[in-house]
C-alpha cells in the first residue's frame, strides 16, 4: 500500500513514517501542500495522511484536489486543530477520518489499517461478474478471488481478450506456452474441464470442429 504522508515538523514526519514503514506501507513524505499535490500528480496513492497547518498550501486545499481528482482514495486528516469548523470542512470534503495531534503511532496505524480495509471492500464490490487482473495474474469472481493456475489463468485470459475469435488448440498451447510445449494439444481440453469446474458461469463456449471462444454472452 502506498502511502503519501504530508507533515512539516521533521520529528513528527520521521516517527510516524518510520512506524508506517514498520507496517510494510511505501510511504512518500511531503513538508508542504505543494509538494504533495505535485506528488499525487506523479504518482497514484492508496492513503493520504495529510497535516492541515503546513505551509505554501494547506493540508484541506490537498484533500480538496484529493476530492475533485481522485475520488476513490482514502484520507485521513492529522492535526493539532480541534475546532468543529475545521472539522466540519474536513468531512465535507469527504475525509474518512480526522485525528487530533499528538496522536499515539499504534492508534493512527489502526485507523488507517481500518479505513483501507474498508476501501478495499468498497471497490472489490465495485467489480461485479468476472474480472481479469492482468498484473497479478488473478481472475475474480464478483470480488473474489478465483482458484485458477498460471495455465488456467493464461487461458482465460486469451479467450476473454477475443471474445468474437474462435481459438484453435494449437492457437491456445501457443498463447500459453509459446513454442516450449511439446506434447498433445488435448491439453488445452484437460485445462478448459478445470477452468469450467472452477468459474461460477460457462464462460469458455466449444466450437464444433475449431476449439473454444469466449462466452460473451454469459453476462447479458
């Protein structure tokens, strides 16, 4: 999880980001708003924990670009301001928390473990039928994670990218194994059986005297 930290005071910025660091987060700190909205411009987050009282720009002017740019991303406001006004514009503004300085590390890190849990909840909701992930070589089923091998997920993966194509199984053996397979092309038959088993919708249609093809229609 990448976290861009935004604080001024240096013995603050270090104790808090060290116990971040302690909790496997990527953690980029920031000393002034302007550095941290050139950072959200770089590069994407998962958790902003931004100071209000810093300088150039302040920590609620980032969390309102946060808000008008990246809708999805959680926030949490760190700061020595206890007023209600303040607070108030911090949650219209639609923070997930706000914390009072000084704050305990452990506490702040339980609340940021709970606030992107939850995100992450919300947005594997969010992705409803089946999902492909190509950069984890994952398949999900409305949010959960399917049980699929590399080969069975490589598979999927070539039909679903060419729905409208019919594969054959030489075609297939070459998108999963390129030319190191040698061996009967049944193979791919042996993965299409598993794969049925193992998705909640028969998504892989045979095509007489061919192969297979995706099942677009499943969905519909």
């Amino acid at each position: 999880m990448k976290i861009l930290f935004l604080e001024d005071e240096p013995t603050i910025q270090e104790v808090l980001s060290e116990y971040m660091k302690m909790q496997q987060y990527e953690v980029t700190c920031v000393s002034d708003g302007e550095e941290a909205i050139e950072a959200l411009k770089k590069e994407a987050f998962d958790m902003a924990v931004l100071d209000i009282m810093v300088p150039k720009v302040s920590g609620l002017e980032v969390l309102s670009f946060i808000h008008q740019e990246m809708k999805n991303m959680a926030t949490i406001m760190l700061t020595a301001l206890e007023d209600e006004k303040t607070q108030v514009k911090a949650f219209n503004l639609y923070a997930d928390d706000y914390v009072i300085k000084p704050v305990s590390p452990i506490i702040l890190l339980k609340r940021m473990e709970t606030i992107l849990r939850r995100v992450k909840k919300q947005d594997s909701a969010q992705e409803q039928g089946l999902v492909i992930h190509e950069d984890s070589y994952q398949a999900f089923y409305d949010g959960e994670a399917l049980p699929l091998t590399l080969s069975e997920f490589l598979l999927l993966q070539a039909l679903e990218k060419e729905p409208n194509r019919a594969f054959t199984r030489e075609q297939l053996i070459l998108r999963i194994f390129n030319e190191d397979y040698i061996g009967n092309d049944r193979i791919i038959d042996a993965h299409v059986k598993n794969l049925r088993k193992k998705l909640p919708k028969n998504y892989i249609k045979t095509v007489i005297g061919i192969g297979y093809q995706y099942n677009s229609e499943v969905e519909l």
